[in-house]
C-alpha cells in the first residue's frame, strides 16, 4: 500500500473538519461578549453547539472549558481512527494527556474527601488508553483513600508511577509527589512511540516531540530552581530521553545553584531564544511557556509540505488543541469581566 493510500481516509477527515475551525475574526469578535449567556449564544453556529448545550445551568467558564475539551477528544478519536498504524500510536498521545488528567483529578478528588459522583462530574470522556475497562475507571473514582485508588490501577501501567508517588507522598506529605511520576510515565512513554516511528515518519514528527519533552523538561528544572527543590528531587522528576539536550547539560542545570544560574545555563544552549529574560522568573517561565507554545502552532500552520505523511494529522489536531485553549481563554476571561483587548493579547491567534 502506497503512503498516499495509507494516509487517503484521514486526510479526506480532515479537510472536511478544517473548515469548522474558527477564524481569527470570529474569535476576536468573541472577546467582545457581554457575558457567558451571550458568548454561549454566539458559538450556537458552531460544532460547540451540541457539546454547549448539554450544560447545566447556570453556565460557568469551567463547564464551559469541559465542553470544549469534550469536543477536543471527540476530534482526536475520530482523526486517530482513520490514522494508519504506527502513526495512530503516535497520535494517541493526545488522548493519553486526558488519561492521566483524570487519574489526577481522581487524586485530588480522593485527597479532598469528594464522592464518586463529583468525581466523576469533574473527569474527561473515557478515552480508553491504558485503562482498558470502564469498570477500572469506576473503582477509581470510589476510592476513599489513595492505596484504594492505586490498587484500582493495579492491572495498568499507571501503578508503578503512582506507587513511586505515593511512597513520596508518605515521606514529605507533598501531594505534588502523587501526580509528577505521571507526568514522567508521560514523557518516556511520548520518546517510545517517536522511536517506533517509520525512518520517514519521524523528520514532520520531530519539532512537535523535541519541544513537548525538551520544554517540559527545562521548564521543570527551572520552576524547581525557583522554588529551591532539592536537586535529587528533581533528578527524580523528568523523564531522563532527549532530543535537543544531553546528559551534560541537563545535570549542570540539576546542579545549579539556583533559577538565575540554571537560567544563564539554558541561555548558552540549543533552546537559548525560548527563554528571554524577563523582570521575574515567573514572568520568565511565563514567556517561555507560550514561545514553546508559538513555535508548535507555526510549524502546525506550515505543515502542509508534509501532507501523506503524520505531519498533516499532526497540524491539524495542533490547531485543534489551540482553538479549544482559546476558547477556554476567552470563557474564563469574560466571566472574570476582562477587557477584550486584554482578552485577546492572551490568545494565540493565526
């Protein structure tokens, strides 16, 4: 089968949800609602509609955020569906960041004492990665303890992580100990599905992969630096595979003295641009985070060189995933009664 064929169905997927995407103007227009009723009102034209209306009132912007994801998935599965294997392993990726979502709010839900149903309100669509079974999924979410809940997961990857968290967790009574092993299972489990890649599969498939896990991996070392982590620590959590970094230079970061030090470190090295000093390191951190972020989505916006290949699935689920931030940004910020050019200064626009 030739790399046309292969690529045939998913392709013709997604020229036909293209041009559902919303334009530049349409979001900018958004901003501009006097209110959630009325922003709800304006997307009733839209393919948010459905996913909307299914909320109970009164309308908020997390609910409406929930919708918006909800509509996410059911994208992914679709273009993941008509995706050729390997890719389609690839592409599940996306699915799994809602996987492991729901395990965290499965934590934070059992830690905060909620019932099995508020859990469940707060979680994601089943996506089926790992979890295989609804019925893990349920035993999760009726839970009262966090051994309960890692027991639930016994039969799934996710059980080594969470045990490693939770013997953590015991020994600091740091809930953030809970969750950044899976933030970690994430990460290696990202570098496995890129190396099982066809040899030419993996060039459009590249920028999307080094700048996910580098950045991740450099924004971790970074916030630690900033609140004085321990270097052990944080040895401990981000994943060890890299693309654009190496052994060296990520164990100079681990063992610098503190953010300014790690930061003058990052500054000589390969992803030196993504990271411009600012008057704070949290506004510093802030930066970096959406210049990764600008430089996925424009590699997205010019991805049609790759066409039969995974770079088109690739850039059009990119594009998807910022439309949905988007929305989340504009919900959060008219119900917080921000001005609209406020509003849209924090929008990543074509």
């Amino acid at each position: 089968m030739t790399q046309t064929t292969r690529y045939a169905s998913v392709l013709a997927k997604i020229g036909a949800q293209r041009s559902t995407l919303l334009s530049e103007a349409k979001l900018k227009a958004l901003s501009d609602s006097k209110n959630l009723n009325d922003f709800a009102t304006q997307l009733q034209d839209t393919v948010y509609q459905v996913n909307i209306g299914r909320i109970q009132s009164p309308l908020s912007g997390r609910k409406l955020e929930h919708a918006f994801n909800e509509n996410l998935i059911k994208t992914y599965q679709k273009i993941i569906q008509y995706s050729p294997k390997p890719s389609s392993e690839y592409l599940k990726l996306y699915l799994l960041r809602f996987e492991i979502e729901n395990i965290k709010i499965f934590i934070k839900g059992t830690l905060a004492g909620y019932s099995a149903e508020q859990k469940m309100y707060k979680t994601y669509p089943f996506v089926s990665c790992y979890i295989e079974k609804r019925e893990i999924f349920e035993a999760a979410a009726n839970a009262s303890t966090i051994s309960q809940l890692i027991a639930a997961f016994k039969k799934t990857p996710y059980v080594s992580p969470l045990s490693m968290g939770l013997e953590r967790y015991n020994k600091t009574n740091s809930t953030a100990c809970l969750t950044v092993f899976l933030d970690v299972f994430f990460y290696e489990h990202l570098y496995r599905v890129y190396e099982a890649l066809p040899k030419k599969e993996k060039p459009p498939a590249r920028l999307y992969a080094s700048l996910e896990n580098d950045g991740y991996i450099l924004l971790s070392i970074l916030r630690g630096k900033n609140l004085n982590y321990d270097s052990n620590w944080l040895r401990l959590a981000i994943p060890h595979n890299y693309f654009n970094l190496n052994n060296k230079e990520v164990e100079a970061l681990l063992s610098a003295l503190n953010f300014d030090s790690a930061h003058q470190i990052v500054l000589s090295g390969y992803y030196a641009n993504y990271f411009p000093k600012k008057e704070t390191p949290e506004e510093t951190l802030s930066k970096a985070e959406r210049c990764f972020r600008r430089a996925v989505i424009e590699y997205a916006q010019s991805s049609r060189r790759f066409f039969f290949t995974i770079g088109l699935p690739l850039a059009y689920m990119t594009l998807k995933e910022t439309e949905a931030s988007n929305l989340r940004t504009l919900a959060l910020g008219i119900e917080a009664s921000i001005p609209p050019e406020t509003i849209q200064s924090q929008l990543f626009l074509r």
